[in-house]
C-alpha cells in the first residue's frame, strides 16, 4: 500500500505533466465519451444551439466534406454553431443509429435527412468521428454514403451571394 505522501507526490507528478505537456493525464471512459455525443443529439433534436455549445470545445474543429456552400471546416465554436443553425433553418435532423467509443473517440452512424419543402430533400446514412477531451468535443469529421445527393441538398437550400459581394472584405 502506498504512503499519503507517495500518492499526493505521484498525484502532482501527474498533474504537473499534464500542465507541461497539454495532455490529460486520465482519458475518460467510452461510456462518457458516448453521452457527450447523446447530449449533443438530444440537444440537436430539440434546436438548442446553446446545449449543442456546452458540449463543445471553444476551439472545435468541424470537417464538413462535399463541394456545396456550407462545406469545409469550421474552425471554432462560433463557426460552428452558426453552420448548427443553418442545418436548423433547412430542417435537417439525425437519427442515431449506433454509437462506438473508446477513450478518445466516438464513432456514431445516424440518419440525416430534410423535409424542407421547396428544395432537393437528402435522405442518407452519415458517420463521424468525433474527438473527445475533458468531456468536450474537440474534433469532429463528417462521412456521407451519398455525398452528391448531400451536394445537391445544400446547394438547392444555399446560394451563395454573387460575385463581388460573396468575397471576404
């Protein structure tokens, strides 16, 4: 059995390497990295941008595959929850399917569709990747089983601006 001195020592020696190092010393359980994702679904379904925040890391990074207006990565929690409720405007909802996990990493398989009247609807099976730490998501990266129909999708729901006006100032 270790001594109260051994293990306050061993518990600074660890505290003070993840201050050094920028890693966190005990990674979490696959059980709480897959409520992290439940809560962001749960909070996705009923259109709570600010419960979708909570779960977030503010330096989020949010791979958007395709060639469509909303595509790309989104750096930051900001840029991220607006891409959050562009889907919210165009009616877009998930339903999960399967949910994996390790300590790191949740995997979830969902269905992603639109019943927004007036535009190319999209009915697909989409998988991500998320990356977990201290209980946030940091990274997240979108898969489409059927990326031209999510492309025809945005760009039947999004127009970009034109020429000059859709360039950064």
């Amino acid at each position: 059995m270790k001594s109260p001195s051994l293990t306050a020592f061993t518990s600074a020696v660890a505290l003070t390497a993840t201050l050094l190092t920028g890693e966190q010393a005990m990674a979490a359980s696959p059980e709480d990295n897959i409520k992290v994702v439940q809560d962001f679904f749960a909070a996705y379904g009923e259109g709570d941008l600010d419960r979708i925040a909570a779960v977030m890391d503010e330096n989020v990074k949010w791979h958007i595959p395709g060639r469509h207006p909303l595509s790309g990565t989104k750096h930051g929690r900001e840029e991220v929850m607006a891409f959050f409720a562009q889907l919210g405007s165009a009616g877009f909802k998930a339903e999960p399917i399967y949910f994996g996990a390790d300590e790191n990493h949740v995997v979830d398989i969902h269905r992603g569709y639109s019943t927004a009247e007036g535009v190319t609807n999209v009915d697909t099976i989409w998988a991500l990747l998320y990356r977990i730490e201290d209980g946030r998501i940091v990274e997240a990266t979108n898969l489409s089983a059927d990326q031209d129909a999510a492309n025809s999708f945005f760009w039947s729901r999004y127009q970009l601006a034109p020429v000059p006006e859709r360039l950064a100032k």
